[in-house]
C-alpha cells in the first residue's frame, strides 16, 4: 500500500524545546558594552575641561566589571527581591570599604576640587593629596561612579526612565557650560555616540535584535559626526575671500537690511532722549524763572557743522585725533561707562605722584625728558563700573576715499600712567618716553606673578598668551559688578570676577603686555565697522559713528609703530536695549582673535544644513531599502506567503488609518477592514480574503498568477490611496512605515 503523503498545513506549532531562544547572553554583552560606553564618554566629557588626575585605565577596567556584575545581576534568573537584596548588599560592602580607605576618598574628592581650580581659579593653592597607591585611587574613583552605572543598568532593565538617563550622562557637560567653558570636540561626539546607542538597545528583549540596533545606529551617528567634522572645512575655505559670494551676500545684507533698521532705531531713541531732555531743561529753568519766555532758549546741540576729521589708521600710529569741530570735545568720548557709585576724587595734587585715599584728577610725571602733566579727567572711575550701556546717538561723522575692509578704529583718548585702577594721559604725548609705556604698579603681585611664570620671547607668543588667558578664564558679559574695595580693576577681572567688558579686557592686556616687556597703552574711542561707511555722491565713503560703537582697546610699540591689538572677546549673551561696541576680528594686526557670534550662528547653521541632508538620504536609503524587501516577499508563492503579506499589510494601512486593530481573520474583522479601504473593488477584496484562508487552513496551491494578482491589487490601491494622504501623513506611510 502506498504510503499516503503528508499533508502541512498552514498553523506551525512549536513546543518549548523548539521555540526561538532569545540570546540572554548576547543581549546582557550588548547591555554591558552600552553602559560601559556611557560611563566611558561620561568620564571624558568631564576630564576634557577639568583634567582630573586618576589612573585612567585601571579605572575603565574597574567600571568594567563592575557593570558586568551589575548586567550579570539584573539578567539572573534570580526573583526580583533576590536581585535588590544582592544590590544592597553589594552597596554595604562598598559603603564600608570606603569607610576603611577614607584617605583615598578624600583624595578623589580633594583631586576632583583641584581640576576645577586648575581652570577655574589657577593661582589658588591646591587642595593637599595624601599618598594613596594608584590601584587604590582607581577603584575608589570606581566607586564613587558606581551609582551611576547603577542607575544606567537598571534603566535598561526596567526598560524605561531614558530621559533621566540622558539627564545623568549630560550632566557634565551642563556643568561645562554653566561654568561658562567650552566641552571638547571629542567628548560630545562621544555623548551622542554613546547616548545613541544606549537608546537604541534601551526596550529590546532579543539578543540578536538588540546587537543589530546597536551596530546600526552606531554607524548612522558615526557617518553623521563624520559628515558634520568634514563637512565644515570646504564652507570655512569657502568663506575666507573678501570678494567671494558669502562676504559679497553677508555685507549686503547687513547694508541693506541691518543698518537702515538699527539706524532707525538709533534715531528714533535719540529724538525721544533730546525731547527728554530739552522738556526737562524747559521745566527747571521755569521753576527758576516763572516769567522767563521759552522760546529763548537755544538747544546746547544746535552746533555749527564743520569739517570732517580722519580717523586713525595703521599708516598713521603717532598722530592722535582731536574732537571734530562738530561737537564738543565731551560729546565724542564714549558714554558707555555706567558709574554706580563715584566719589568724587581728592582735588590735593602731591607733586611726587604719591598720594593716598581717592586718586587725583591730575599729578605731575617727572622723567629724564622733562617734567609732565597726568590727568585723569577723559577716564571714568574702573573700580565704579558695573555695566555697560552705550548711547545710540550720533557722535560724529567719519569720510574715507576708499570702502575699508577692516573695521576701523577711532581713537578719543590714550591711556598712558595705570595707577589705583585709574588711568591717566599725558598733556603732551608727543614726547613721552618710551619706558613710561612700560610702567605698571609695583602691588599688581599676581597678574605680575602669573605674567613673569610664562616664557615669552616675542610679542606674537606673548599675544597669543593673553587671547588664550582670555577664552579660557573669563567671559564677556554687560554687567559684571563694580571692584570690590581695595582690590585692582585688572587683577580682580582676570582672578576673581572673570567676566566684564572691552574696558576690563584692554586694560588687562595693556598691563599684561607691559609686564611682559612690551610698551603697550590703552585706548578709548569707536571700533567702526566697515559695513557702516556708505557710498556718497562724490565717491567717498562716510559712516555715521553712534555711541554703540564706543569701544576700548590696547596698542603695543613695536618697531616704531603702533599695532592696534583687539583682545575683548565676542558676546553670546542678550543684548542690551541699545546694541553693544563694534569689535574687530582682528585684522589690523597678525592676532586672530575668537570667531564671533554671527560666525558661529552661520557655521552651526551650515553643520545642521549637512547633518539634516545626510540624514534625510539615510531616511530614503532605508525606506526604499524596506519597502523593496517588503514588495520581494509580497511576490512570493511559497505556501501563499507573499499573499498573506499582502493581506497583513492592508491591515496594517487601515490601522494607520485609524481604524481600531481586530482579528483580520474572522468575517466582522474583514468586513471592517473592506470598510475601511473602499479603494478596493468589493469582488478583489473578497477573492483575497477567501485566497488568505485558503492558502492558511486549506491546502490550495497557490500559482504565480494568483500572486501577481494580488499584487496587481496591491499596487493599483496603494496609488490611489497615496493621492488621498495629506502631506505629513503621506511621508510616515512612504518613509516610516515604508508601506
């Protein structure tokens, strides 16, 4: 008799012994190597800035087993409450070994102070260490990290709580920034290289599928850091020519667009502050003289025009700029120096030069070339400053035959003799001796200190010294507080307060060039850009000069000429109602000072344009890359799979539509579902739900005609379905569901 064949249908049964085993060893090395990685990049992003001194590798190896251990805990077949108890018991015997070793945990903690003052405050006296071996050093630093990879592991095992999380691994870096410093390069490729990961492998329950999550997004975030750190040179190449098309589009825009409104502005404000103040003026003079007739009155601006002066250029160091003959010569001094509280100085005048109590306007300066007057009176008081507010008024007006290239710098005042947190110029300048540019007070023992420290041969090296002292330790900021009593303006600036304004950063790096070796002086007046000259009639160029460019500097004496040197770094803050000083990038002289905010805004802008394009093509790459694997099965005769698939994926349209999910099999579930997509003729809708059953519970062979038949189904729906999408919806069916 003939053996009958063997019928298989379309239900698969598996008994435990067959069922899919899960891979709990590959998913807790998955775990491992996440969790591990995100204390790795934790680590770095905090000794990036603040180096802490530990024996790095034995600490990694130290994290390493102990998130291993804790990975092994949390996927032990042991019951909940076995778990947590082994945990606490794993914290008690932690909590008492550093009870035993309490020198080494003082130690992390005293190390970990040291690296913030080795940044923060670099003169203080470091905390003492005690000698520890190092391999006890490390494991205590393990330790103190130990609730951290707690935390981690236990969040991938609950398998939610990511944002606190992402708290956790991003709370350095907020440290960082809330310190006002800058986190490395490196460390926030790592913190999203790691965070990436980590949330991605954060809810799976299948080894396998927890691996490739894992791979997959770490090469998406590899390729996107990769595409943003080299994206950049070619646009930064691109946008050095002065003639090219970014600083052509940049400097029409600022001409055309920027000016006019903040002239405007300028001008409005400034006809409401002399109403103001001509009302003000009206009210007291007849309080005074009730019978006097206002119309007498003659504004004190109402000045008869003359000629323009030129401003001072690098071809002209030696000649300082009187006041033009438009105004006074106390209306071109800048007025962005807010003085809380001056006292009025001591009128006594020692004629040595030695005085005590509040400075004199003036004192006498007796060197080998004569006898000098000093005065003080062009310098407001440094230690009485506590914010900056420019005034947005005109002040003169600046003519140049050419357009410059350059902003250029327009000198009001010089600062020569630094005594008391004063500085003071010369009546006659043209003869002061070199060595006077070279005198700084004898009580500036720490900036002397940390100057004299530094080998420094040549004024480029000495230069590039101060810019770094400046991007590193201190910030730009509009109201950075008056000088506490008895302490010097430039030394509490750079020590102590560590953030001011150009006043603070020029006359720091006056001293700091003169303690150096260098002759330096400090100068006041207008930074003016060179966006604000304009073409007038007769070819020249003219620019406006308003208090908002009120700016101060530092110049250095080298070879007989005077090299302006723009040290005050950009402001990334909020800007005050009338607009801050003009500063330079730094092209009148070889230092190249900190990339502006507007810099930053574009380059950022740039890097987001190249990480958005890469990944919108890794977005399309994927979808057309599933819904051509999807579309290979749909063709597919074997056991009327690719049938089935089809049937599944316009369940899987209607539910995105809205339509609640159901069991497609039985006959409410279809007629649901035929409801739901009346694109679909009612006799094709009907022939493959009865294909479906057929090909799952009955023996039917399925032939290629019947496939392509439902796939000729499939196709002629999802056109017309795809035209009836709105837009948004219509991106997540093509590229998120990939349908």
């Amino acid at each position: 008799m003939k053996e009958r064949k063997k019928i298989r249908d379309g239900i698969a049964l598996y008994s435990p012994a067959v069922k899919k085993q899960p891979h709990p060893f590959l998913l807790a090395a998955v775990q491992l190597s996440a969790v591990w990685f995100l204390a790795f990049s934790w680590w770095q992003s905090l000794t990036g800035v603040f180096p802490v001194e530990a024996d790095t590798p034995r600490l990694y190896l130290h994290c390493f087993l102990f998130t291993a251990l804790l990975t092994a805990l949390w996927n032990s077949p042991l019951r909940e409450l076995w778990k947590y108890s082994v945990l606490l018991l794993l914290f008690c015997l932690a909590g008492a070994w550093i009870w035993r070793h309490l020198e080494a945990a003082v130690n992390v903690i005293n190390l970990t102070a040291n690296a913030y003052l080795a940044v923060r405050r670099p003169n203080a006296d470091p905390y003492p260490i005690q000698p520890v071996s190092d391999p006890e050093m490390a494991l205590m630093f393990a330790l103190f990290l130990l609730p951290l990879l707690f935390l981690w592991s236990l969040i991938l095992h609950l398998r939610k709580g990511r944002v606190f999380a992402y708290l956790l691994l991003l709370a350095p870096a907020a440290f960082i920034l809330a310190e006002t410093l800058v986190p490395s390069e490196l460390s926030c490729w790592l913190l999203l290289l790691s965070g990436g990961i980590y949330g991605t492998i954060c809810g799976c329950r299948e080894g396998r599928g927890a691996l490739f999550k894992g791979i997959l997004s770490a090469c998406i975030l590899a390729l996107l850091i990769l595409l943003s750190a080299f994206t950049s040179r070619p646009l930064e190449a691109y946008k050095e020519p002065s003639d090219g098309f970014y600083a052509r589009t940049r400097e029409a825009i600022e001409t055309e667009w920027i000016k006019p409104l903040q002239d405007s502005y300028a001008q409005a404000k400034a006809k409401r502050e002399e109403k103001k103040q001509l009302a003000q003026k009206s009210r007291s003079e007849q309080e005074k003289d009730p019978d006097q007739d206002s119309t007498d009155e003659t504004p004190s601006e109402n000045v008869p025009d003359q000629p323009e002066q030129e401003p001072n250029t690098p071809d002209q160091p030696e000649q300082e700029p009187d006041a033009p003959e438009t105004a006074p010569e106390t209306d071109i001094q800048p007025d962005f120096f807010t003085d809380s509280a001056l006292e009025t100085p001591d009128s006594s005048q020692p004629s040595d030069g030695n005085y005590s109590g509040n400075p004199p306007d003036s004192y006498i300066v007796t060197t080998p070339d004569g006898t000098f007057s000093a005065s003080t009176d062009t310098f407001p008081d440094l230690n009485a400053l506590t914010h900056f507010q420019p005034d947005s008024g005109v002040r003169l007006t600046v003519a140049l035959d050419t357009r410059p290239e350059e902003t250029i710098y327009y000198p009001s005042a010089y600062g020569v003799y630094y005594r008391d947190s004063h500085w003071y110029h010369l009546d006659s300048e043209s003869s002061t001796p070199v060595e006077s540019y070279l005198e700084y007070p004898e009580d500036l023992k720490r900036l002397k200190k940390h100057c004299q420290k530094q080998i420094l041969t040549t004024l480029e090296k000495t230069s590039e010294f101060i810019q770094k002292e400046f991007e590193e330790y201190t910030v730009y900021d509009f109201e950075p507080g008056p000088t506490p009593s008895g302490q010097d303006f430039a030394e509490y600036f750079l020590f102590d307060n560590q953030k001011g304004f150009c006043v603070h950063f020029a006359t720091t790096a006056a001293l700091m060039y003169r303690i150096c070796g260098f002759p330096s002086r400090y100068v006041q007046g207008y930074a003016i850009p060179a966006s604000a000259f304009r073409r007038q009639e007769d070819g020249s160029y003219a620019a406006e000069v308003t208090g908002d460019m009120g700016h101060a500097w530092c110049e250095v004496l080298e070879n007989e000429e005077w090299i302006t040197m723009e040290h005050t770094l950009p402001y990334h803050g909020v800007r005050p109602e009338s607009g801050i000083p003009a500063v330079s990038s730094g092209r009148q002289s070889w230092i190249r000072n900190a990339a502006g905010w507007r810099l930053f805004v574009l380059k950022s802008c740039a890097i987001g344009l190249f990480c958005l394009a890469a990944a919108a093509l890794l977005l399309f790459t994927q979808a057309a890359l599933r819904r051509q694997r999807r579309y290979q099965k749909f063709r597919s005769t074997r056991r009327g799979a690719g049938i089935r698939r089809i049937y599944r994926a316009l369940y899987d349209t209607a539910v995105f539509q809205g339509m609640e999910k159901t069991d497609i099999l039985s006959s409410q579930g279809f007629l649901k579902l035929q409801g739901c997509l009346p694109q679909i003729a009612a006799e094709d809708m009907e022939w493959l739900y009865q294909a479906v059953l057929e090909t799952m519970f009955y023996q039917r062979t399925v032939t290629k005609e019947d496939t392509k038949h439902a796939w000729k189904i499939y196709q002629q729906f999802s056109h017309t379905f795809k035209k009836e999408l709105t837009l948004s919806k219509k991106f997540i069916y093509n590229y998120i569901k990939a349908l």
